[in-house]
C-alpha cells in the first residue's frame, strides 16, 4: 500500500512517470538521446544478463525519456503491467496483432474498425496466413457464436470509427476469457481516463498516442498497455521488430499528457454542445455520438464510460459529394486534414466501408473534432456553413 493508492485520474496525469532517477530533478522527464550506452568494464557490460527492463543496454531499447512516458501511460491504466511505444498508432496495433496472433488463427475483428486496421488484415495478416472474420459492432454477448476452434484474438475498437457504435466490451471480454481468446481494444477515442481498459478485462489496450495524448498535432507516436500475464510477450515481439519510439518525441508526449484531462474535459463539453446543437437544426440527420441517446450502444456508452471525448459525426440530410464539400469548404475555424486529438478544430468527409453490408445513411456524413476554440464561435461557424449548404444543395 502505498501512499498513491487511490489517488484520481487527474493526479495520477500529473504525478506519473516521473521517477527521480530518471528526471534528475527537472519537472519534465528530459531527452536522453542514445544509440550506445558505454560500459566501465567487460564485467560491467554482461551485468545485465538477458533483463533489460528500465536498464541502460542499447539505444534501441530505451532510455529514461521513453521509460517515463510508458510507465506514465501503464499508471493511467488500473490493473496494468506494462507498456511499449511505438512511431505510430498503426504500428502499435501491428505489434500487438502480431504479439498474439500466429499462421492458421482467426482474429475477430470489429466492423466498424479503422480503415488502416482493416487493411493491414487484409495484408499483412493475411499474407502470414492469419485470417480475419468482421463481426458486428452491437454483437454482445453473440460474440460467443463467433469464436471457433481457431480464433485466437478479439480486435474492438469502441466507439468504431466514423459511426461511432459503442460496444458492449464486458459481454465480448467475458465470452473470449471462458474460450480463451485473447481480447485487444483501440482505446484513442476514450484514453484510460474516460475508459479504464484494463480494469475492463480487456488484455491489451493500444492508443494512437498522435491524438490526446500529444495532443498539438506535432508528433506521431503509439502504444500498448498490457493487462497481466500479456506484457512480456508484447515486449519481446516489439524488440524482434525493432521497434523504437524516438526520445524526441516520448519527450513531447510526456509534455502532453500531463494536460490531457484538463484538454479533454474541454474538447467533451464543446464537442457536446455542438452535438446537441446540431441535432436540433433540420439540415441534420443522424448525430453519432456516443453520448446522444440516438447514437448505437449508447446504452453501453452510459454504463461503461466516464466521459466522452471531442471526436463525433453527423449526417448532411440529402447531401451528395458536391454540397457537402461546399459545407465542408464554407467553414472558416475548422481545418480539413486528417487526424485529429490536437487543439485545433477538424472537419473531414467521411465515407465508412462496412464489410458487414453497407447502410443508406440518407445522405452524406461529416466528421467533426471539436479543439480547443470557443465553443460559441465555432457554433456560429456551423450556422453560417450550414447557409452555403443550403445554397449548394438547392
Ligand atoms: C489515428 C488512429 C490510429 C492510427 O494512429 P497513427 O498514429 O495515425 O498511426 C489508430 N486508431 C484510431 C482509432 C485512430 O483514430
């Protein structure tokens, strides 16, 4: 028991990481830049044995400035073991498929996964003979219907991306552990702090890290967070890939995360109140976020979440390519980019691809993220793209 025990989210933002031995003292872990590490003696560079878990080895395998940040990331996760970190989300993710994943498994992947995910199992995967069956978003408890002989691994994603579908993660997790499939969740949408993953059940929690946890839009980073008995094995297929996060950019992400809980609660009020504000106008169809009543496993974003984040979409009613890009094009706070999590404000046309059957949305979906701007200023921006909206759709 220590005196830490206990303490919130927003301390723990704070305090995590920050060992004396790696800091020196100064408030933000420093960079350590390293590809040697120089030795006093033979006797000195077998010292080491085969265990270099937080020990100078070998500029691949770290340096306080990453150890800092991974440590950090495993406080913010209850119930954790440990954490690696890679040069960018999708990186991460291929690191923990391939941690688990071997030639002749089926891996259970999220229909409503991002696309990035889908192509590498319809690449990378399936070219190391692992294939890859989509389930349903708002599948439960019937995932156990879907686990066969082969299944090795549970990809979720919640809420999915572009239609935001919250899944039911304790029912999915529940009927892998009584097969024994291992179950992974990408969890940048939510971050440990408004969905504690691990203390979910769920085995390995992966986070694009480019979105809230740097959050200025300046770094590309990943990670993954393991629960028990999953951290080791994640750890030696990272190093068999040679992955390495550079310290450069660890260091921005440790600066980042420590005013991750102040820029969320920020981004979710805004993103909020948009949303409620939008759902009400009548060029508006659906609005998918998870925290509106009419977005999909709403009811599982109520029982499961402690907040929602600044990412949502909605629907252009009776919008083609033309009058939504003169929507899009109208709008002045909002840039058009890919990515988001920064503090900027973000709109993007989005076209989701289902495996599972695609769905007539009764017109054309837009994709907001919400920064850091006044919430009343980038409502009146909305106001005045939804006028040239109007103008193009006739
Ligand atoms: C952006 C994103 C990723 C990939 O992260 P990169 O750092 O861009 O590689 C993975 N999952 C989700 C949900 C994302 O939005």
């Amino acid at each position: 028991m220590s005196k830490r025990d206990g303490i919130g989210a927003g301390t723990r933002l704070v305090t995590a990481g920050r060992r004396a031995e790696w800091t020196q003292g100064i408030v933000n872990p420093p960079v350590w830049r390293a590809s040697t590490i120089l030795y006093d003696s033979i006797a000195d560079m077998r010292a080491t044995g085969g265990d270099t878990h937080h020990r100078l080895y070998y500029g691949r395998r770290g340096t306080p400035t990453q150890w800092a940040l991974a440590d950090a990331l495993t406080e913010l996760e209850p119930g954790a073991e440990g954490t690696f970190l890679y040069c960018s989300g999708v990186a991460a993710i291929a690191a923990a498929l391939l941690s688990v994943l071997s030639p002749g498994d089926e891996l259970l992947l999220v229909d409503s996964a991002y696309e990035p995910t889908r192509a590498m199992a319809r690449g990378l995967l399936a070219r190391f003979g692992i294939t890859t069956r989509f389930y349903d978003p708002l599948v439960g408890a019937g995932i156990a219907g879907l686990i066969g002989d082969r299944t090795r691994a549970i990809l979720m994603e919640s809420p999915g991306s572009l239609t935001f579908e919250v899944q039911d993660v304790p029912a999915i997790v529940a009927a892998a552990k009584a097969r024994g499939v291992t179950t992974l969740i990408d969890n940048t949408w939510a971050t440990p702090l408004f969905f504690p993953a691990i203390a979910a059940g769920v085995d390995l929690s992966i986070l694009a890290c480019t979105k809230y946890v740097v959050g200025h839009s300046d770094v590309m980073m990943g990670s993954v967070t393991a629960g028990p008995g999953h951290f080791a094995k994640l750890r030696q297929t990272s190093f068999e890939l040679g992955q390495v996060a550079a310290p450069d950019d660890c260091w921005l992400g440790s600066r980042g995360l420590r005013t991750m809980g102040v820029r969320l609660r920020h981004h979710e009020q805004s993103a909020l109140e948009i949303a409620r504000w939008l759902d009400a106008r009548d060029e508006v169809g659906a609005v998918l976020h998870p925290a509106l009543p009419s977005c999909p496993g709403h009811e599982n974003f109520v029982r499961d979440f402690k907040g929602s984040s600044g990412l949502f979409a909605f629907v252009l009613n009776n919008a083609d390519e033309a009058s939504r890009a003169a929507f899009i094009d109208a709008l002045d706070l909002f840039g058009i980019g890919y990515s988001w999590g920064g503090f900027e404000s973000l709109a993007t046309p989005a076209d989701p691809h289902r495996a599972l059957g695609e769905r007539d949305w009764g017109g054309a979906i837009v994709r907001f993220q919400i920064g850091l701007e006044d919430t009343a200023d980038l409502i009146a921006d909305i106001d005045q793209a939804l006028a040239a909206f109007r103008d193009a759709r006739g």
